[in-house]
C-alpha cells in the first residue's frame, strides 16, 4: 500500500470531480479499459470524486464525453507539479539543494553535546575534559570513540562513578553519574586509631572499640589523637585493635565581609532591547548595527540551537542578546545598617551550607569599624561527628 502511494506520488495523479446521471456506466467502462481510479467518494446521487493518473486522465475525458458526463479537475498532486511549479525558480532550486546537502553532510558531524547528570548533581569542568578527551562539537562521528573517550575521563577524574555516551542523531548524550566524596576505608582486619580531621571542643565520645584519649570539655586540634588503635587489659597487656567509636565536638566556622558606608549600586529601569546574530560553528553574523542605546545596562546571552528532529542539530545557531538598562544609585548606611547587611549576606551564605540547622548551637557577631565601613565577622559555632581512620605504623 505504501509503495503504491509513493509510487502514484511520484509519476504524479488528479482528483476529479464526475457529474451525470450514468455515474456507474461511466465507472464500469473505466474499470472495464484497465484504468487506474482509486479513492472514490460519492457526494450525490449523480457526482462522485476520484483520483486517476495523469497518463489515463485523456482516455478518461472521451469516456465521460460518451456517458454525457462532465469533469473537473479539483487537485493536482505530485512531483511532477511540484516541478512544474518550481521549474523557472532556479535560484529556490539551488537553494534546496544546497539545504539538502548541508543537511546530508552535517548528519555526519556532532554538533550538540548534550550532558545529563543524576539527581542535578554538577561536575565541575566536565566540557572541558570531554574535549580533551575527543568529544567537541564539529567532530566527524566516525572519528568519535566512545569507549577511549570514557576512560581516559574517568582515569583523569576521580568524582567520576559513571558514563555513558550515546549518538543520536548530530547529538552526543552524555550520562554521568557523580561519586561521593568518601575517605578512605580501611580494613577491618588492620590495626587503625581515630584522629581528629577538624578543630573544636569535644562534647560527646563513645569508644566502641579503642581506648578514649580524650575526654568531654578537651580542646584539639586536626591530628590529635581522639582514640588509641589499642586496648590495654590487667592480664592481656596491649592488644592492637580497629578504633571504632562516635565523636562530637563544637567546630567553629567563621566568614566575613566589608560594607562601605557609601555605596552604589544598580537598579534595574525595566528597559529592554533584543538583539540576535547567527552564529554557523565558530562564525559568528550580527544582525544589528551600532552599540547599545542603553549607557549602563547589564547583559544575558542564549543560545538556540537549530535542530530538525529531537536529536538531528545543525551547526547553525541563533543568538539572543538581551540588554537590560540600570541605573546607579548612590546608597548611604549608618553604622548600624552597615553592620546588618554585612550580618544577612554572612548569614545567606551559612544557609546555603550547613543542612541540619539544628546543629547551630551558638552565633558570634563582630564588627570592626574603618574609615569608610564597616567589618562584620560571623561566627557560627555547630555541633559535628569529627574523627577519620587513620592506621598504626608500627
């Protein structure tokens, strides 16, 4: 069925419109003179509409004159037509070739990479390391080795779990899985003791397995020994062990930041002006003249790239230039503003931090004034689980 539409399409078809009162002879004798009609629709007792080939469309016009029929021509369909229509148009038709083997030569060229990251989870640099390692926009996809290139990533970076590489398309999707940050495990079988990996005063330790060396009020330092790899018995002497136990100390984290008595800052006005350029590759057009009209203003780019299915992209791309006037206002604080602020950007950036606020036990505010400001230094005391393995040498 599909070859014959294509095949129909090809050589090209009409669909008529017959109107008489011997609609059915008219029909019989076409059927009866091997001529192709297809797709027969009856609208009244004495009209019906058709399709038939362009080659039979003659010998159908001196049957409908001897069954007293008229005939109309409703549609033409078809490449010839198309052709036909396009024929004197040399320029379109340059031009539909040229877009037609652009589309040809780019399918076999990468010219998206798209990364996907589990759980949202971002690796810093990743574009960079996948184009060292071969993977760049522009490359020929017989040249692209899928199976070297996730190698060499994963030897060179260790926040790497796992990665996947499939081409679709001119689209090269990157899966990646990021590996948690974890210290090294030590073997339950080798002699190990606790020591401390941060700064703070103990508040709780719990020796499961070890000798406590340290006790709750004790200040240490990174290093020190929080419990021994041993245990010490009245009739078994020293007995090397695994440390293992529960440590929690208050560790102190401290930021600061400086706030000018006078300031300037920006404000947006709430004018905005588009620009675009096309960018082929690395060739970059732009359609405007001149600068912008804006005298101080701040500006957001993006990029979109021109794509034909969901994963068949083009090395043609539209950029957007999206310019949004400010204007400067001059701001003048007190002390006592100053040192707010100051205390709400320290705080903001605390948030974004420590998860568990709950563990906050204490906050510390000081402030050192100058000349032109103010320094606020923020302290947040938090409770935390200190203590990393680290193995006995003996």
């Amino acid at each position: 069925m599909i070859i014959k539409t294509i095949t129909n399409y090809v050589s090209g078809y009409l669909r008529i419109i017959i109107e008489g009162y011997y609609i059915e002879r008219f029909i019989n004798i076409c059927r009866n003179k091997k001529i192709l009609i297809w797709n027969i629709k009856k609208n009244k007792e004495t009209k019906i509409i058709l399709n038939v080939k362009i080659k039979q469309f003659k010998e159908m016009c001196d049957i409908a004159k001897e069954t007293h029929c008229k005939m109309k021509i409703k549609k033409k369909k078809g490449l010839p037509f198309i052709l036909h229509r396009y024929k004197k148009r040399k320029i379109f038709a340059i031009l539909l070739i040229l877009v037609i083997a652009l589309i040809m030569v780019s399918s076999q060229y990468v010219w998206n990479i798209e990364i996907v990251e589990e759980n949202g989870k971002n690796l810093e640099n990743i574009q960079e390391s996948l184009e060292e390692a071969g993977l760049k926009v522009g490359k020929e996809k017989s040249k692209i080795n899928t199976k070297e290139i996730i190698n060499e990533v994963r030897l060179k970076r260790d926040d790497v779990a796992w990665m996947g590489i499939e081409l679709k398309g001119t689209n090269a999707i990157v899966k990646l899985v990021k590996s948690a940050q974890k210290p090294e495990i030590i073997d339950e079988n080798e002699y190990c003791s606790i020591v401390a990996d941060k700064a703070g005063v103990i508040t709780k330790i719990n020796a499961q397995s070890g000798t406590a060396n340290v006790k709750v009020g004790d200040t240490i330092n990174v290093g020190d020994t929080l419990i021994n790899g041993w245990m010490e018995g009245k009739y078994t002497g020293i007995r090397y062990v695994h440390a293992k136990g529960e440590i929690e100390a208050k560790v102190w984290h401290t930021k600061n930041t400086h706030i000018d008595y006078n300031a300037t800052e920006k404000a947006k006005t709430g004018n905005i002006e588009e620009k675009y350029s096309i960018k082929f590759n690395n060739f970059k057009i732009n359609l405007y003249k001149g600068l912008s009209k804006f005298q101080i203003y701040d500006t957001i780019e993006t990029e979109s790239k021109l794509r034909i299915f969901s994963d068949f992209y083009l090395p043609i791309s539209i950029i957007k230039t999206t310019n949004y006037e400010v204007k400067q206002e001059q701001k003048k604080y007190t002390v006592e503003e100053a040192k707010n602020l100051g205390i709400q950007e320290l705080e903001a950036e605390f948030d974004k931090e420590i998860e568990d606020k709950t563990k906050i036990t204490n906050k510390i505010i000081n402030t050192y004034e100058t000349e032109n400001g103010i320094d606020v230094y923020l302290t947040y005391e938090v409770l935390e689980n200190i203590g990393t393995n680290e193995k006995i040498v003996f």
